[in-house]
C-alpha cells in the first residue's frame, strides 16, 4: 500500500496540486488523502469506501483506477492471507456476540396489559350508527313539524 500512496503523492506534487485543494476538488475529506498517500489504511472502518476514495483520487490525477484498484485489491490479499484462521474465527464470535448483545439490547418487554388499547374495527360501525340513527330522528321531528 506504500507504494500506490507513494505513487499518489508523487503524481500530485508533480502537478503541483496542494493537498487541501486535491480535497476540495474531489471531496474527499485532507485526513482521509494524507491517509492513503502515507499508506496507513488501518484507520479506514469501510473498506468499499476506501476504494471508492482510491478511484475518484485516480482519476483525479489521471492515473489508471482500475490498475490502482487491482493493486490495492492484491495488497489486501497478501495482507489478508497472512492473518491465522484462529484469529479470524475469534474476532466473527466476538463479533457475532456484539450483535447479538444489540439485538437483545433492543428488545423491548411489554405487558400487555400497560399496552394503549387500539378501538376495535367495531366502535367505528357503532360510532356510524349512532350517527344516521340521530340524523333519522332529526329528520322525522323536521317532518313531523312540517305536517303540523
């Protein structure tokens, strides 16, 4: 990773670009390019945005994207490979553990009896009922009054 940071960095002093401006005009955040042209990439939690900052800065400076995206892509085989399966399975159980501490954590137990009732689907028919049944009784006195 050293060397496409290196090969970053040198494409872009030899144009004379500042690194302030390389992130105006890329919208990648100074930390983030001072970052990867120093190679440290251990501070990136996203790896599909790191590539994604890895392509917008090639083509920014005209280099080849999809060279640097394979050579990260080897970087990160070569680094990957070399981690022992023991560690890789402990860190999936301490993460599968968080999440599940998470989950659970977001589990909420209700009584059902604490619960804001819902009216039932029939307090809406009774509620029209009453209703035509006052506009009928309205209507018969407004007729009975008519005949008298």
């Amino acid at each position: 990773m050293n060397e496409i940071g290196s090969d970053f960095k040198n494409t872009r002093s030899s144009s004379s670009i500042s690194i302030e401006e390389a992130s105006t005009d890329t919208l990648i955040p100074v930390e983030a390019l001072e970052q990867i042209e120093s190679g440290s990439i251990g501070s990136f939690k996203d790896i599909f945005k790191l590539k994604e900052y890895l392509q917008t800065y090639a083509k920014y400076l005209g280099l080849d994207p999809n060279k640097v995206i394979d050579d990260f892509n080897e970087y990160m085989f070569e680094y990957t490979s070399k981690i022992p399966l023991d560690t890789l399975e402990k860190k999936i159980e301490e993460k599968n553990r968080e999440e599940a501490i998470k989950d659970t954590d977001s589990i909420k137990i209700v009584s059902p009896y604490l619960e804001p009732k819902e009216k039932p689907e029939i307090m809406k028919y009774v509620i029209i009922t009453i209703i035509i049944i006052i506009l009928m009784a309205v209507t018969m006195i407004w007729a009975i009054k008519q005949v008298t």
